[in-house]
C-alpha cells in the first residue's frame, strides 16, 4: 500500500509537472501572439500614414499644379495687356514671338508630361510595396493560424497518449 500510495504520488507530481509545462507553454504562445498582433498593427497604421501621405502629395501636386495654371493664365492676360499698349510691331517680330511663345508651351508641355509620368511610376510602385506587405501579413495570419492548429494537435494528441499508457496500465 505505501508504495502504490508512493507510486500514485509520483505520477500526480509528473502530471502536476506536465501541466505547469503545458501553461507555461501556453503562456509564451500567447505572448508570441500579442507581439505578432501589436506588430501587425503597427504595420498597419505605417501602411495608413503611406496612404496619407500619398493623398496629401497628390493633393499638394493638384494645387500647384493649379496654382501653376492660373499663374500661366494671368501672365499670358498680362501679356494681351502689355501687347494693347506696346506700338504695333512688325509682321515679323510677331510671327518670331509666336514660334517663340509655342516652343516655350511645348517645352512645358513636356515637363508636366514627364512630372506626371515620373509621379505615376512613383504612385505604381508605392502600390506594389503596399500589396507586397499585404501579402506578407496575409502569410503571417496564415502561419499563425496554422502553428495554433498544430499546437492543438499535438496536446490532443498528447492527452490521448496519456489516456493510452493509462488504459495499458491498468490492462
């Protein structure tokens, strides 16, 4: 009797033993998981503040742009005032002055053609580091979901092994 009381005690002090592992293991995967969820968060608000950013620059970029054309429209009613005042000039100053004045939209034309199209290069590839990020998290969720699917496996798995060696025990 005192050493099946003795060998009872053992093993309620292996299954004590066990248990504190198990909770201490728990206990870690789940700190394992608040910082994945805090970091995810974290990742998230940066991805906002991109997106923020984003909008505020291509906002910024339409006021000036804006302000850009309204500054050309008010130069060029300058110019209709100035040319009003000035003596007439020769035919061909003036058929100069055109060619001039066309070579100068041209070459501005050219430069918002190329701003715009260096902005949307920009833009597109803000958009694929942001999808790729997205991506990486969908990953993450996906990894944890499936490290928590196998860490229930495994302790049922665990459990029935116990319940077994017990079972074969007592046969």
């Amino acid at each position: 009797e005192e050493e099946e009381r003795r060998k009872k005690e053992f093993e309620e002090k292996l299954r004590e033993i066990e248990r504190q592992k198990q909770k201490e293991a728990e206990e870690k995967r789940i700190k394992e998981l608040e910082q994945q969820k805090i970091e995810k968060e974290i990742e998230e608000q940066r991805l906002k503040e991109i997106e923020e950013q984003t909008k505020n620059a291509e906002q910024k970029a339409r006021e000036q742009e804006e302000k850009r054309l309204r500054d050309i429209e008010q130069s060029r009613l300058q110019e209709i005032e100035d040319q009003k005042r000035i003596q007439k000039k020769t035919e061909e100053e003036e058929r100069r002055k055109k060619e001039f004045e066309e070579k100068l939209r041209e070459i501005e034309r050219q430069k918002q053609k190329e701003a715009e199209e260096k902005r949307i290069k920009e833009l597109e590839q803000q958009k694929i580091e942001k999808e790729i990020e997205e991506q990486r998290l969908k990953e993450i969720e996906e990894q944890t979901k499936n490290a928590e699917q196998k860490a229930r496996e495994q302790e049922e798995k665990r459990l029935r092994d116990i319940e077994q060696s017990r079972l074969q025990e007592i046969e």
